[in-house]
C-alpha cells in the first residue's frame, strides 16, 4: 500500500494558457490525475505504464432512481474501464494486481480532488477482464 500525497502543478496549453493540473502522487513512483469532463477520467503514469480509465457510478441507473444524484457523484460503488487507445503498452499479467490495488487507493482518496463530491467510494469494480479478480 503506497503513501499519497495530494499535489497541484501547472500545466501549459498549446495556447500558451496555464491552468492547475492536480494529481495524487505515491511513494512507489506513481501519478494519478483525476479530473471531471464528461465523465469521471483517471490518468496513471508509472516509471514504465501509462493508462487512461473512465470512472462511473455503480450502478448509475438504480442509483438515479431512488435519490437526486449530483452528476459528479461517484461514491459509494463505482465502476472503472480502461481505455485500450490510451495505454503506452499492452497490460501484463504481471501489471494486473499493482495497477488495481493503485487504481482502488486513489479512488478512495477522490474527495481530495477539486469538483469531487461526497460519498466515499467504498467498493471498486473493473470492466476489464483482466482486473476483474480485484474488484471489491
């Protein structure tokens, strides 16, 4: 289990324009953005992996129904998946465990990021076949 510790750098545009980019940092090497644009997205850095995941409610759609939900609302279940375009390498089986557990560390850590909104994530699934024996 890595340490994290929330940090906040600035970013240049192609336009010139510089606004705050916020990540989660461990002590194993990793970085983690998470931010809102449509949806929920994570984007992890490794000495030698990066990787983009969408992040969802779980189960949305249940979830809809019985209480006004904010749409940034991820917590208490959310559902990840990754988006195979935007892997730097294809996932090994040695990645699997190492990727998860960072993925599920963070994501109970959400609330520390801007525009995150309670609940906590208590339980984390994969979409992904692969990640699917470290689900919650």
């Amino acid at each position: 289990m890595a340490n994290w510790r929330y940090e906040q750098r600035m970013q240049t545009l192609p336009s010139g324009e510089k606004f705050p980019h916020c990540l989660l940092v461990g002590d194993n090497g990793v970085e983690v953005r998470m931010d809102f644009a449509r949806h929920w997205f994570l984007e992890y850095r490794s000495a030698d992996l990066q990787a983009r995941f969408s992040v969802y409610r779980d189960p949305p759609v249940a979830l809809e129904k019985t209480t006004a939900v904010n749409e940034l609302t991820l917590g208490p279940n959310c559902v990840v998946q990754s988006e195979r375009s935007r892997l730097s390498r294809p996932l090994e089986p040695k990645d699997y465990e190492t990727l998860a557990t960072n993925v599920k560390e963070v994501l109970r850590l959400h609330l520390q990021f801007p525009a995150a909104v309670p609940p906590k994530i208590e339980r984390v699934r994969f979409w992904d076949t692969e990640l699917r024996p470290f689900d919650d």
